[in-house]
C-alpha cells in the first residue's frame, strides 16, 4: 500500500498538467508540472512541436484513488 500512497502524494505534487483533448471529451496528459509557468513553457514548446494537437494547460487535482485496506487476517 505504501507505493500507491506514494504515488498519490506524488501526483499532488505536481498539480499543472498539459493535457492534448480528444475526439469525444477525451483528453491525455502530456506532462506534469509543479508550477503553472513551468507548464506554459512547455506548452509553447509543444505548440511549436505539434502544431496540428490541441494543447490545453490544466489544474488536475484529483483526489486519491486508493484502494480501501481489507481488514486483519486470521493468522493459521
């Protein structure tokens, strides 16, 4: 459990996100980033890379997606 934990933390670590929408409200993060100037650097970057991709920068906080611990186990 300990590695999901930190991937979680990790992940609120670096709330600024590139995300590329999609056909059909889909979107795929191309990035992370700690902070918003960080992630408009990159967009730029990208825009100039794929100029054909929709490139949004985002505020991707997401609550944590841990799986709830099952109870103690009987020790045989």
């Amino acid at each position: 459990m300990r590695i999901k934990r930190a991937i979680a933390y990790q992940k609120r670590l670096y709330p600024w996100a590139i995300a590329k929408l999609m056909p059909n409200m889909q979107r795929a993060i191309v990035g992370r980033f700690r902070s918003r100037s960080d992630a408009d650097g990159h967009l730029l970057c990208l825009r100039q890379l794929m100029p054909q991709a929709t490139l949004v920068v985002i505020f991707d906080l997401q609550p944590d997606l841990e799986v709830p611990i099952a109870g103690p186990t009987a020790i045989r």
